[in-house]
C-alpha cells in the first residue's frame, strides 16, 4: 500500500508493509503421541520460528520426548549405554518426561533443518521410538 504525505509543500511517498500473519499467529502445533515404541507426530513439519509440541504419552510405561536437531537420518543416531547419543553431530533442543497418561507442551523456536523426535530412555530409541521432523 503507498500513502503520500505532504509536509510543507513537499510530497513524501511512504510505503506501508503488512505483514500478513501477525506475530502471535506464527506458530505451530504439533500434537505429538508416545507409546511403546512409537512417536507419532501430526504434522511431521512446521515453519521455522515458534513451535508448540503437544505431548500426550498414551503408553503404559513412562516415556521421554526430545528434539534433537541433526543431519544423521533418524535411525542412525550412534547409541551408547543404550541411549541415542545426545552430542556431537546432534543436538539437544528440548526435552520432556511424562507419565503414561500425561500431558505437557513443550515450545521452542526452531531454525530451519532437520530433528529427531524421540523417548531416550534406555532401549526406547533402539526399539523405534522415534521419528523425523522438518522445520522449513
């Protein structure tokens, strides 16, 4: 949009910007799943800045959910004492631990790349538990 000012005679041309998603309205939900041995995320992306994830561990044992920001394909993270290594060509971004039948929301502001959604207790990654997720 173009608005024109006069200030004492002289005609100022001034050009207006409005962004079309408000900053309260830049964000994602993803409602995630845990449950033996699975992460269910819908959606699997989101836009990069604010992301809200919905956590609800519908297992029967208690589970963890991490973001971890790596190139390494989901499945080929290196392990060690049982555990998805958190280090390294990874990182750790955020992490929740729920009970079976809990509820949380954990939000980050995500850059643009690829992460890994998974529980990191022992023998939970290796068992499957876990899945990618883009950030665009």
């Amino acid at each position: 949009m173009r608005k024109r000012l006069v200030l004492g005679g002289a005609v100022v041309a001034a050009v207006v910007f409005a962004s079309p998603i408000a900053a309260s309205e830049s964000k994602t939900t993803v409602k995630v799943q845990l449950k033996e041995f699975k992460v269910l995320a819908s959606p699997a992306s989101a836009q990069h800045w604010f992301v809200s994830f919905a956590v609800r561990n519908t297992g029967k044992i208690r589970h963890e959910f991490v973001v971890l920001k790596t190139k390494v394909a989901p499945a080929k993270l290196p392990v060690k004492s049982g555990k998805a290594v958190e280090a390294g060509r990874v990182g750790k971004i955020g992490a929740l631990k729920l009970k079976p039948g809990a509820s949380r929301t954990l939000n980050l502001n995500l850059n643009a790349g690829k992460y890994v959604l998974l529980c990191n207790l022992p023998g939970h990654y290796q068992a499957g538990q876990r899945i990618g997720f883009t950030v665009t």
